[in-house]
C-alpha cells in the first residue's frame, strides 16, 4: 500500500483475509478512496477485475510450487509484478512481467516497467489501478512505476459548478488529482492544490484584443496575472509529468497542457462550440466529457468530437442521497399554500429584484424562497431547501440542474443568456427530453401560478434520465482509464 500511494497508483486488493488480525491492524486503516478492498470474489467478478488492471502484484510469502494467481493474471492479458520467489522465475519473463528479489528493501526499479507492455499478440489495454494479491511489503515499492497515472484538473473560478464538479470526480478517482485553480482549495480535496494568479484583474480598457483576433477566449495582453497563472501550471507539468490535464473550463489551459506534450481532455459545453478556439480544444482532446445523457446529445457536433465523447448523465455532489419525496407542509402553510425554491447561481444572473417581486405577488398559493443573487441567503448545502419545495424555479447551468435532478423536484428552468447559447441549448434538450417545464424567458408575473402548477403536476421523476446518480464515479472511471491510456502510449514511445 506504501508503493502505491507513493507511485501514484490505485491500489484494489482481492482475495480471502487469512489473518484477520493482521488485516485489521495493517491493511484496514488504509482503506479509503485509491486503496480498496474487494472481497473475495466469484470467478466472473475477479476475471473482470484482474483484466481491468494494469498490473497484478503477486509477493508470495513461501516458495509456492505453482503460481495460479499468476496464471490467471497472465490469462486476462494483464502483467505481472512479483517477489522472484518460488515458481515464478519460471513463469514470468521480460515479456510479461518484472520480478524483484524478495529480500530487497529498495534499489533498481527494474521492475517499474513491467504494466507498460502488453502480452505477445494482444492490445495494449486502457487500464486503471493495480491488482494486489498477498500482504503488503515495502519491498514492492521497487515494482512501481513513479508519478504514472497523474491527474490534473483545471477548475475555472467563474461560479461553482466547475468546483462541484471537480470535487464529485476527484472523490470517486482511483488516481491522485491535483487541482489547479484561482479559487481556494476546498475543505474536503484530499489530493495537492496548485492556486494560480488571476487572469482578469486589472482594468479592463488595457487587456487589449483578449481573443488575438478570434483564435483564443482569454488572453489580456501584456497581464501579469496571465503569465504568472500560465507559468505556474507549466512549472507543476514541468515537475510532475501528468498523465492527463483535465480542462473545466479554458481553451488556453486546455492548449497550453497540449503544447507541453500533456494530453488533455475537455469538459464539453452545450451550445455553438464550432468557433475556432472551442473547435482547436475539442480536436486536440484525447476525450470529451459530456455531463449530459447521450440520449440528449448536443446537435451539430462534428463525427469525430461523438467519437470520443463519454456521455456520464449530469452528477453533482447530492448524487446517492435519497431522492426527496413529496414535501409534506406543516398545518401552518394553510391548505393551499404550496413552496416555491428560486435557485439562483452565482455565474451571473439576468433576473432584477423587481422580477422576482412581481412573481411572487402574482401567485398567491405559493411561498417564495430564494437562494443566491444578491437578496436571497446563501447556502453551501441546499439539499434540504430543494426537497422541501414542491416546485424548483432555476436557471439551465449545468451545476444548478444536476442537484435538482439528485432531489428529483419538479422545476421551472429559465435559461439565462450566456456565451455561446450554453444555457439555452440546455434548455432545448430539456424540452426534448420532457424533463422539466422550460420558459424561454422569465416569464410575465401573471403567467406565474399556471407555470408552477404545470410543473407540480408534471413532477420530477424523469430527472432520473438525465441524472442517473452514478455520472461522477462514470466520469471518474473514463479519465482514469485515459490517464492510464497515455501513460502506457508514452512509455511505449
């Protein structure tokens, strides 16, 4: 477990706990979100799990006259790292695996190699952690590859659905994740924080031509805060060598990690991305992460964008709470009254106070409370305000909808107007899907008590399709496997 964490591995472990004493003490205490312990598991389960990995470490404690679990490895296509110890001399050579003496504390990393290579006649796989089999020894540290598998994940500090997002992946990833952001690290990131200058201080009459001419997004000429924040992220690719470079959201970011020979992989947008810097990024990714069903596709994307887009659903951090039931009000609410949620983001709003006003006095048999803009109180948990109410008014950005969707609550989407169309492109495939009740714009205060019973009656399971709980652990898995990807691509080089 020691060697995994420090080569920046996964570690998932199998088979039967023959020392219960040993397993509590030593093995137990360091279980959590890269280290796992399986079970023992049936034939089908543990053939999937040891063809999955990238490696199956094998350190038999005596000299064994045969080597199944090593057989078994071999099998499925997957390398073999071990003690040289018993049978395995005779099994494992240069072409499938690396072995290392059993008494050796630390020394040559010949065996570092040895997930890099696919057996004779087979693909090489796109493969995650590793598979350990036998107690833990820091011996193996000599097998392990360093820094392989190392995930960076750019967090744009522009409203929070970018942070939500990062934190729901990172919390599922089987590799280490670093961030990389303006904003603060979060109380609950386990992994390094890299914390960039701002790019958009200043005044703004002297950023001159940001978009050099329409090739870029973001790019204020001559700002020192943009070449500190671009510095700093090619200083941490410089020492770190990540696997992967995961943009949410930056064109230039995304370029940049490309340049310096990263591979990347872009958080895909709703809306006209055809322009030619999104058009640049989304070509160069190795992977586009789509947080939307693919039964909703965005319309209009080019083959080969489809061809390497991973649809997860939308996910946030209420996935696997329990779906909220119908809200049941207390006597006080009178028998008619019903609550309404306003969730407003913090990206940008397009709604005045005079809006907001106008609504609730035109609908009467409701109970207005808001959340976010610049009267309503803020809350870094709104999970009990969203199943408390029995209609969910809220804007189409990716983050606000997705934790509707984890509480199932009926809704009121009303796009606002942002860059590209994203929020209205939203909008549309929600319209499609049936899965809210969508005003173009806000609506007029007398249209208000007709829309909001529109969407009681209509309800809000269907949000189940488009935020089926599992996206983050779905999104996690497919970075991971692209991480390993590259990894083993450029090792092969």
């Amino acid at each position: 477990m020691e060697a995994a964490e420090q080569s920046g591995r996964g570690l998932r472990i199998a088979g039967p706990v023959g020392d219960t004493e040993y397993f509590e003490a030593c093995v137990r205490p360091r279980l959590g979100r890269t280290i796992t312990y399986e079970g023992h598991l049936h034939q089908p389960d543990l053939c999937k799990l040891v063809g999955s990995s990238a490696a199956a470490v094998v350190t038999p404690c005596w000299a064994e006259p045969y080597g199944l679990v090593v057989a078994e490895a071999l099998a499925c296509g997957t390398p073999v790292c071990g003690f040289a110890r018993g049978a395995l001399p005779e099994i494992i050579t240069p072409a499938c695996g690396r072995l290392v003496p059993p008494g050796r504390q630390h020394g040559a990393r010949e065996g570092r190699r040895a997930h890099d290579r696919p057996l004779p006649g087979q693909r090489p796989p796109a493969r995650g952690g590793l598979l350990f089999h036998g107690r833990h020894d820091t011996r193996l540290r000599t097998l392990l590859p360093v820094g392989v598998g190392v995930i960076g994940y750019y967090v744009h500090h522009q409203g929070n659905g970018h942070l939500h997002r990062a934190r729901s992946i990172a919390a599922h990833c089987p590799l280490p994740v670093t961030g990389l952001s303006s904003l603060p690290a979060p109380e609950d990131w386990s992994g390094p924080w890299v914390r960039l200058p701002r790019d958009d201080d200043g005044d703004p009459a002297a950023f001159g031509d940001v978009t050099a001419g329409g090739r870029l997004h973001w790019a204020p000429v001559l700002h020192a805060g943009l070449r500190g924040r671009m510095a700093r992220i090619a200083e941490w690719i410089a020492a770190t060598s990540p696997s992967l470079l995961v943009s949410d959201v930056s064109v230039e970011v995304a370029l940049l990690a490309r340049l310096l020979g990263t591979p990347t992989a872009v958080v895909a947008m709703r809306g006209e991305r055809t322009d030619p810097p999104h058009r640049t990024a989304y070509d160069l990714a190795e992977l586009l992460l789509a947080p939307w069903p693919s039964t909703l596709p965005e319309p209009g994307w080019p083959r080969h964008w489809r061809a390497k887009t991973v649809h997860t659903g939308a996910f946030s951090r209420f996935d696997g709470r329990a779906p909220a039931p119908s809200p049941a009000h207390e006597p006080a609410d009178g028998p008619h009254l019903r609550r309404v949620l306003l969730l407003m983001g913090s990206g940008g709003r397009d709604i005045s106070t005079t809006d907001v006003a106008a609504a609730r006095a035109a609908s009467p048999g409701w109970r207005w409370t808001t959340l976010g803009g610049p009267d309503g109180r803020w809350s870094a948990d709104p999970w009990s305000a969203l199943c408390a109410a029995d209609v969910v008014v809220t804007h189409a950005g990716q983050n606000a909808l997705a934790e509707c969707a984890a509480a199932r609550r009926p809704a009121v989407v009303v796009p606002q107007d942002r860059p590209f169309g994203e929020q209205a492109a939203t909008g549309r495939a929600l319209t499609r899907g049936r899965l809210a009740v969508v005003a173009a714009r806000w609506p007029r205060a007398q249209d208000w008590s007709a829309l909001l019973e529109q969407a009681r009656v209509h309800g809000g399971e269907r949000w189940s399709q488009w935020a089926p709980g599992d996206g983050a652990v779905h999104a996690a898995r497919a970075l991971s496997d692209a991480a390993s990807a590259s990894a083993y691509k450029g090792r092969a080089r």
